[in-house]
C-alpha cells in the first residue's frame, strides 16, 4: 500500500492479521516447482476443499467446495493432502510472533488473530508500521504471506484485511469508517447469514450505506430489535474495540516460545548460543507471568535454504528459569555438530506446561537456599517496574540484536 493507505490510523489500534490462503501456502512453500500453479489442499474423492492457491482461485476454486466441483473447476491442478501437525507449527511460530508485540493477540483460528498494538507504540512506531513489521518478519521467518487490516474496531479491520488480501494492508480511519462501509455489500456485516441477507434483499437493502440509512424501527420490525441493532450500528462504524487474549480457538496453553530470524545467516556459535541465552529468558519470563512451568525444551533451526529441524529434551523436574532452558538449549545446540551450518532462525520452546502450583521439583544435598529462580523472579519485579531491559545477562549488555 502507498503512504497515503496508512494516513489516519493515529486512533486504529486494533490489528486483523490473515494469513494469505494458508493451508496451500504452507504446503506449497517448500516446493517451488508449484508456485504459481493451480493447488488445492485436501478434498478427497467426496470431502470438501480445506484451501486453494490464488492461482486455483482465478477458476473459481473456493474453500470448503465439493472436492468433485473444484477438479472440474480446475481439473490441471496439483492436490494436495493437509498435513496438519504442520500447519499447527506454522500457526504456532505465527503466533508467537505476534506475541512478541503485543500480549494483547486474540487467535479466531490457525490463520488469523486481532492484536491490539497501542501498547507497543512507543516502541515500534504506529499501528501501520507495526503491521507492515509483522508482514515482513512472517514473510521472512515462514516463508508465506500475510494481510492486514488496521482499524479503530475489531469489525472494521476484519472488512479490511479481506479487502487488503492478497498480501497487502489496509488502514481504514477512524473519520473514514463510513466511507469505507457504505459502498459494502450488505453482506459483508458481522451477524448476516443467509436467511438474513434474504430478508435485507426483499427489503431492497443491498449495502451496508441502505442499513444505515433505513430507520431503526423499520429494520427492527423486519429482523428482530437484536440483530436490527446490532446491524445498524456496525453500518455507522460500530463495533468492538477489545482484543481478549487467546491462545487458540479452543485448546488451553501447552507450550510457549520465541524464535528469531538473524539479519543475515551466520555460523557463528556464540552469535547462535547468545541469541539462545535471549530466548530462553523472553520465554521463562512469560512463563511466569502465566504461573506455568514445563518439561521439555525444544530447540529449532532453520538453514539458509529453508530447511528446519527440531531437536527436543525432557528435563528431570519441571522448570520456569531461563538459566536451565538455555542449558538444555545450548547442548541441544551442541548435539546437532552444525560445524559452521549457516542459520537463518533459531527458536526455544518450552512444552509440557503444567500450574506451578502442584509441581514440585525434586530436593538435592548441595541444593542453595537462594539462587537463579530467586534472582529471575527479582528482574521480573524490576522489569516490571523500569521496563523489561533493565535487567539483562551482562552476555546480552553488548551484543547487539541479531
């Protein structure tokens, strides 16, 4: 988008993040013989289709057709089968990404999430250029695209990404909602299925600017005083302007992480291990934040080519501290004898969360009274208070940011 796409968004705090046809994206990444053509992802002999590549889509392939429509539809394109445990991963690293923002990420499902970046202004510019650091660190890190609407409510920048798609970011500000609604279908509202978009038709209700338009009492009489609310005010810019916190659609916290994308690939193993000593901390301090504590540290790298292996290592007792997470991260590290591998991204997850509370970690003879988790917890009560640099590793003091 020009400069001028990303005026007015002073007052658009809320981001909606869409992964660019996903499911094909991710299957298709690494594979470039099938870049640019035709790919439809899942849809047996009689299932449905789970998504189908932009270049699929220009002959009318669309999610969730009949298998049988889309193949007579497209019948030269490549299809695949959904490899799921994939797709979660990638979804995951997305995620976490944009955690690393803002803790304010709300997942609706694998491939897209509302953010609320006000908080992160300070740091990393406003909300346009938040958006436009998060479509290239996704780009760059997963190798796929993403879209981005920016907006002043949930319901405006969900319009928007689909509008920016594909690849691309729209701001709608919040002096411009109006403009942007009333040319929309009717259609396109939150809360108008079928039944109801038959109902606004014999009405003669066709976009967005007729339902703002037509008294509220006549739209109550036709819909019910629920919807017809609910419809008029989204018409005139309504909406929600909360972003609660999610993990996912409906599975509870089982792992945390953080990974990061080098400026440039390196072989250096103390660039690698000091990134890993961040990482780890990043990671344990959420952890504590979320009173959880896990079992397993998993180590990612990617190469330069793209290729990405994970190594993992369940510990004895239960962990929080970011000292024994980059432990086990380094020997991980250590045990995959790279000898100068260069690497594109390293990433550390900790998996097998469980309440701190009711964990117990075994006692040992030469075990201090005070150590690291005492000091960890201090700089979490500092960072709390002075930011969250004011207390770092003295290896991270002068390194700069990879």
């Amino acid at each position: 988008m020009t400069a001028g796409a990303r005026a007015g968004d002073e007052h658009c705090p809320i981001l909606h993040v869409d992964m660019d046809a996903f499911y094909a994206s991710v299957a298709i990444r690494d594979r470039p013989e099938l870049r640019g053509v035709p790919v439809i992802v899942g849809g047996g002999h009689r299932g449905v289709v789970l998504s189908a590549s932009y270049a699929a889509r220009q002959y009318g392939v669309r999610s969730a057709m009949p298998a049988m429509r889309a193949r007579r539809l497209c019948p030269q394109a490549v299809v695949l089968q959904p490899d799921f445990a994939v797709f979660s991963a990638v979804s995951a690293a997305v995620m976490e990404t944009f955690r690393a923002v803002t803790p304010l990420v709300e997942a609706m499902s694998l491939d897209e999430a509302f953010l609320d970046v006000s908080g992160a202004r300070r740091r990393l510019g406003s909300p346009a250029e938040v958006a436009e650091q998060l479509r290239g660190r996704i780009a760059d890190e997963q190798n796929i695209s993403c879209s981005v609407g920016v907006a002043a409510t949930t319901h405006l920048a969900k319009l928007a990404s689909r509008r920016a798609k594909p690849d691309g970011l729209l701001v709608v500000p919040r002096e411009g909602a109006t403009a942007f609604l009333h040319p929309l279908p009717a259609s396109e509202l939150w809360g108008v299925g079928d039944k109801t978009a038959e109902q606004l038709d014999r009405l003669g209700l066709r976009t967005v600017g007729d339902i703002a338009h037509t008294p509220v009492g006549l739209l109550r009489r036709a819909l019910g005083p629920l919807t017809a609310d609910h419809l008029h005010a989204l018409a005139w810019g309504g909406g929600g302007t909360t972003v609660t916190p999610r993990r996912s659609i409906d599975e509870p916290d089982r792992s945390m992480g953080a990974e990061e994308t080098f400026s440039r690939d390196t072989d250096d193993p103390d660039v690698v291990r000091r990134e890993l000593l961040r990482l780890s901390h990043r990671v344990t301090g959420r952890m504590r934040a979320a009173g959880v504590v896990g079992r397993t540290v998993t180590l990612r790298v990617r190469f330069s080519d793209f290729t990405t292996i994970t190594r993992s290592r369940t510990l004895t007792d239960p962990t929080d501290i970011a000292v024994e997470v980059y432990v086990a991260g380094c020997d991980l590290y250590a045990r995959l004898g790279l000898q100068r591998a260069r690497l594109r991204l390293v990433g550390v997850r900790v998996e097998q969360l469980a309440p701190v509370i009711g964990s117990h970690r075994q006692l040992r003879l030469d075990s201090r009274p005070h150590g690291w988790p005492e000091a960890e917890r201090a700089a979490d009560r500092a960072a709390t208070r002075f930011g969250s640099h004011a207390v770092v590793p003295a290896t991270l003091v002068s390194s700069r940011r990879p």
